[in-house]
C-alpha cells in the first residue's frame, strides 16, 4: 500500500511528526549534555529517572482518558499544552533569560504531554487503519521516523551548542502549527460509547482506571507479548549503554583505509549504519516480507536480531562489527511492522488506548535492562555478558513461539471482525 492510499489522519501525523523529528532531534538528544553541565552528572541521572517515571504514570492516566473521551479532544488538549510548554522552554533560554531549572520543568512537562497524547495517537493509527494496510503503516513510519533522527541528529551535533535558542523556537514554532494541524485537520476515530462516559462521569477516576487496567493485566497473551518484546527490544538499547562502554574499553585502534578507528568512534559508526540501512533498506525489506506469514517472519527477525548485536557485544574487528550491524538491522526491519501488526490485533476496541500505555513500558522496561547491564559489565568477562545478551534475546524468542498461536488466533478474529464492520 502506498502513501497516497492512507487516511489523511496517517498521511498528516506521518508529515508532521516527520518535522518535529527533525528538530527535536536537533534538541531532545542532547539535552543530557545540557543537564549535566548545569546540574552535575549524579542529580542529572536523577532528574532523567524522574522524567522517565512522570512519563509513565501520565501515559497510563492518558490510555485511559482516551478510551472514554475518544482520542482527538486529548491530542488537541497535548498539543495546546506542548506549544505553550516550548514557548516557556524557549524564552527559558533566550538572549535576555536563562534558566536551567525553568527548561527542566519544561522537558518534564513535555513529558506529560506525550503521556497525553502517546497512547490516544496510537490507538487512532489502529482505529482507522484495515488489517491488511497495517505492516506498511507501519513500515513506512518507522522509515520516516529514522530519517528524521538521522538529519536532526546530524545537525543537531553542530548547532544544539551555540544555537539553542534558535532550534527551540523553530520547535515551538512547529508545535503551534502542530496545534492548528490537529484541531481543524484530524478527524476523530473513536466515540466512545455513552455507558463508559456515564460511568467516567459517576464513578471515581481513581476506581475506573484501576478496573480499566485489571482488564489489561489479566490479559496474559498481552503482558507476555509486552515482556517479550521488552527482552528483544533491550538488545538494540545496549548500543547505547553496555556495548559502548565496552568498544570504548577494550576495543584497540585499528586502522581501516584512511582512518583510525577506536571504540568511541565505532560505536558513532554504528549507530550511523543502523540509521542508514534502516533509511535505505526499509521498504526493500518490507516489500520481501510481504510474501511470507508473519509468524514465520517474526521469529526469523528476533534470531537475526540477537545473532546481530550479541556478535557486536563480543568482536573487536571492525568488518565483523560492521557485517553484524547489517545483520541485526535487517531483523529490526523484520520485526517492527509484523510486531506493530500483532499488536494492532490484541486489544479490543474499548480498551485500545489503556493497551497502548501498557505497552509503551516495553521501551522504558528495555532501557532499564540496558541499563542493568552496564554494572553487570563491570563484573562479568566480554564472553560473559555476550552469553547474557544471547540469553535474553532467547527469552524473548521462546515467548513469542509461546504466545504466537494465540497471537494468530487473535489477529483472525480482529481480521473477520473488521471484514464485518
């Protein structure tokens, strides 16, 4: 399915969020740099732990919200909030007044936000979007959104130290015709029905979004597809964390054509290959898949993905390196659109948004894990910790063969119920 073909709720949030990528990528990466030089580096952690959880706890309220207010008046209210929250953020950091502490609470404040809004834009791509359309929905996000990271990030490195001001204001800028895009231009994908507003309005918030939840923490297809897919998605996170650390350490300089490559500058090479393959490879992979059943694609994708980045958690020379990011970028193409498609099946309509804040811990889950695995690095050998990284792309593999007769079963009923409807 091409761009074209898409409801214009998809093909105005893909343009969008392709924009606001760029700039916020120009900023958001690098504003632990900004943090740490006005707080320190151990209050920064904390601060960022603070960000995380803020953003958690709001984006549960705001699953909720959206299943029984629908998914637009939410967007709208988080879109308001985040451009008056980047105005703040932006004279917070112009030439005639600096805070650091104000720029804090902004980041934390659009955080809330995107708790706001996250889950009711996820579930509105599920609710307007048929079955058979979705892989390339995804895909084709997925593409536009590492694109965007890719140019912003670029730029950013070079213009985030001296040009603050000027990229937070385009941000802001962006924000407001986000704003305008979105009330007079995205239409609503979801009315809920009245017996769920009544209740909203008679029962105790607190008691309704505790019943809302036990239904999804009772759905054990769900939880597990969350687990797993929080071990998986842990592995292309340690990258970042455990895998840089130990190029940095242990990797020697080697000489490759006419430059000399040390472990810090192959961890940049290889997360700039990963951008790229996934820029260039993208609808390529997509196109292959097509042809396959998505269960058989999905394990295929969690092998290669693990044999990938437990391979560059291990070697030290560069090609090997190089040829194992290939390898678990192809799995991550793979993985993503049939992993999406799975999920778009699990929850039932009622509920979609509440699902969708659940399953937005598979990031913040698989970051903690990364995490985890920096101390555990100072401890364990390099042939120790590759064994633990291949044991927890293991788990994540014997999950999901676990749960994907359940997982089919599910897609085919959510199939003949579209097909109905």
């Amino acid at each position: 399915m091409r761009f074209r073909e898409f409801h214009p709720n998809v093909k105005l949030r893909i343009i969008i969020g392709f924009f606001s990528g760029i700039v916020g990528s120009m900023i958001f990466p690098f504003m632990t740099i900004y943090f740490a030089d006005h707080f320190g580096a151990k209050l920064t952690g904390i601060l960022l732990i603070l960000n995380i959880l803020v953003g958690v706890l709001v984006g549960f309220y705001g699953g909720y919200l959206s299943d029984v207010m629908g998914r637009k008046k939410l967007m709208v209210i988080a879109e308001v909030m985040m451009s008056f929250v980047l105005i703040i953020g932006t004279l917070a950091n112009s030439p005639w007044f600096t805070s650091p502490i104000l720029t804090f609470f902004m980041f934390l404040m659009g955080s809330v936000c995107w708790g706001i809004e996250g889950p009711a834009t996820d579930a509105m791509f599920i609710d307007i979007s048929k079955p058979e359309e979705r892989k390339s929905m995804y895909a084709i996000m997925y593409w536009s959104s590492n694109l965007s990271v890719a140019v912003g990030g670029a730029v950013g490195a070079f213009l985030f130290e001296k040009y603050l001001f000027q990229l937070l204001l385009a941000m802001a800028i962006i924000s407001v015709l986000t704003t305008i895009a979105v009330i007079f231009f995205i239409e609503e994908s979801y009315v809920p029905p009245e017996h769920m507003k009544e209740k909203h309005k008679e029962t105790k918030i607190l008691t309704n979004i505790f019943q809302s939840y036990k239904t999804v923490a009772t759905d054990k297809l769900f939880i597990l597809f969350v687990i797993a897919g929080l071990f998986v998605q842990s592995l292309e996170f340690q990258l970042t964390e455990y895998i840089a650390v130990r190029l940095h350490k242990s990797m020697p300089t080697q000489h490759v054509l006419f430059w000399s490559m040390d472990g810090l500058k192959m961890t940049g090479i290889l997360r700039t290959e990963n951008t790229l393959l996934v820029v260039l490879l993208a609808a390529l992979i997509a196109k292959i898949i097509q042809k396959y059943k998505d269960k058989n694609v999905f394990l295929i994708s969690i092998v290669l993905f693990t044999i990938g980045y437990t391979s560059i958690s291990y070697f030290n020379n560069v090609w090997i390196l190089l040829a194992a990011m290939v390898i678990s970028t192809v799995g991550e193409l793979m993985r993503v659109p049939v992993q999406q498609n799975y999920l778009a099946s699990i929850p039932p309509d009622d509920k979609r948004s509440s699902y969708m804040a659940v399953n937005a811990f598979t990031y913040q889950g698989a970051s903690i894990l990364a995490s985890i695995s920096v101390t555990l690095g100072a401890y364990l050998s390099k042939g120790e910790m590759s064994v633990f990284l291949l044991i927890t792309g293991l788990i994540g593999f014997l999950l999901i063969q676990k749960i994907i007769p359940g997982l089919e079963s599910r897609a085919k009923a959510h199939q003949q119920e579209e097909s109905v409807s």
